[in-house]
C-alpha cells in the first residue's frame, strides 16, 4: 500500500508540475481549438507563455525571493539553538566517476553551507535525508561529505525520511531524545518556509540559515533572456507554493 502510494504521489506530481502541466495543457487546447478556435489557441498560448516565463531570471528571481527568508543567517541568531539539522535535497544514482550514488548539486549546497553555519557557532550536527529512489541514504552520503571532504562531524543521521514531512518527523524524534528544542535549520530559501512549519509543528523551534539566496542587484537584459537555471528555479519555487498549500489542506507532498 505504502508502495502504490508513493507511486501516485510521484505520477501526480510529475503531471501537475511544469514543465508536464503547461504542455498537457497547451496539447489539449489545440485539440479543442478544432472546436472553439479562439479559446483553444488562446488558453494554448497562455500555457506556452507560462514555460517561456518561468526561464526568466527575472519571474524566477521574483518566485524565489517570494518563499526565502528576507535575510542571511547570523551566528548571532543562533543564540540558545542546540544542533544545526541539514535537510537532504537529493542525490545523483550511478555516478560513474564515484563509482555509485553521489550527492546532487542541492544537496552539495546544503552541507556546504550547513559546514560554514557548523564551524561559525560551534554546534553538533544533523542530516536528514532517506533514500527515495533507493539506493544509499541521502544523510548517509551527507554524513561522508561532511564528515571526510570538509571536516566537520556529524552527531545523528536520519535515514528513513522521504520527504520534508518526514525530515521533520523523524528529525524531531532524534531531537527531542536529546533534548533539543531549538535548532538552526538550513535548506534552500524557497523550501524553508515549508521546512520551518513542519519542523514547528513536532515542537521543534527553527532558526532560518538558507542557502541559495541572492545580493539584491540592478536588473539587466540577461534577466529577460531565457536561462535553463531559471527555468530549474522556478520549477522548485512553483512545487513549494503547491507544498505549502498542500500542507494548509492537511496533506504531505
């Protein structure tokens, strides 16, 4: 059962998410423009337009700053936290050149940066992360990076979580076994909104430290040119504005 449903949730989600969405949308439009011509290629031209939008680093520039933290973590507010958690954001399987699975590029820029937050505040750390696709445990790779590539040891490992509900859940049976209420969470700004409401809701207190946040700029002709980057931003902004309303109708993406 716990099989079947994982299945439809990872069928639901590849058909309710662009790039899949806007293309299913826009095919049937054409098939229906035999029949009603202008509302066919309209609603058709608006769902072409939508993909062409979301690769602009200026829509999704806008989408991410919308979910992330108005601002950087400081070690200052750090103050009573008792453990850094790092939450996974997957892995590459099959990478040839380490011989089998690896971390994806997300999740390369948490631990890094969740080593930065580690070495700046002295505190013990957590990674969270299963292995959705099977495979080795996303926290188990984290650990090793951590722990062999940059220096910085990890004190738990939670390994059986699939997703940020289940970070949360587990995470916090660890941290309350320790008897830790106050932790600084790091994951990308467009997915620590949802992240900090679940962690809240098992009782354990977060202080944002988000990585992939950007230095306010003046905006040039390359933010309306369109960037695959961007396109893969706004991919990961639109899937948090539907987990957090998921979330708000009682159900865990």
């Amino acid at each position: 059962m716990l099989n079947e449903l994982s299945w439809f949730k990872a069928v639901l989600k590849v058909l309710v998410l662009p790039p899949t969405s806007l293309v299913l949308v826009a095919l049937v439009a054409l098939l229906a423009s035999r029949r009603w011509p202008r509302t066919g290629r309209t609603i058709a031209a608006v769902a072409l337009l939508g993909l062409l939008a979301m690769s602009l680093p200026i829509v999704a520039g806008a989408l991410d700053a919308a979910l992330s933290p108005p601002a950087p973590f400081t070690a200052a507010a750090a103050a009573n936290a008792k453990a850094i958690v790092v939450l996974a954001g997957g892995a590459r399987r099959y990478a040839a050149e380490y011989n089998g699975d690896t971390l994806s590029a997300l999740s390369l820029e948490r631990i890094r940066y969740g080593a930065r937050v580690a070495k700046a505040t002295g505190l013990p750390v957590l990674v969270s992360g299963g292995a959705p696709q099977r495979g080795a445990a996303e926290a188990e790779l984290m650990r090793d990076a951590l722990e062999r590539e940059l220096g910085v040891p990890v004190r738990w490992v939670e390994h059986a979580s699939r997703n940020t509900h289940e970070n949360a859940v587990l995470s916090a049976a660890i941290l309350r076994g320790a008897g830790i209420r106050r932790v600084v969470l790091v994951t990308h700004g467009f997915d620590m909104r949802r992240a900090t409401a679940e962690f809240a809701s098992q009782g354990i207190e977060v202080v944002p430290a988000a990585t992939g946040l950007t230095i306010p700029h003046p905006v040039g002709w390359r933010d309306f040119v369109p960037q695959f980057e961007a396109f893969r931003l706004s991919y990961f902004a639109v899937y948090e504005i539907l987990g957090n309303a998921a979330m708000g109708w009682g159900l865990s993406p």
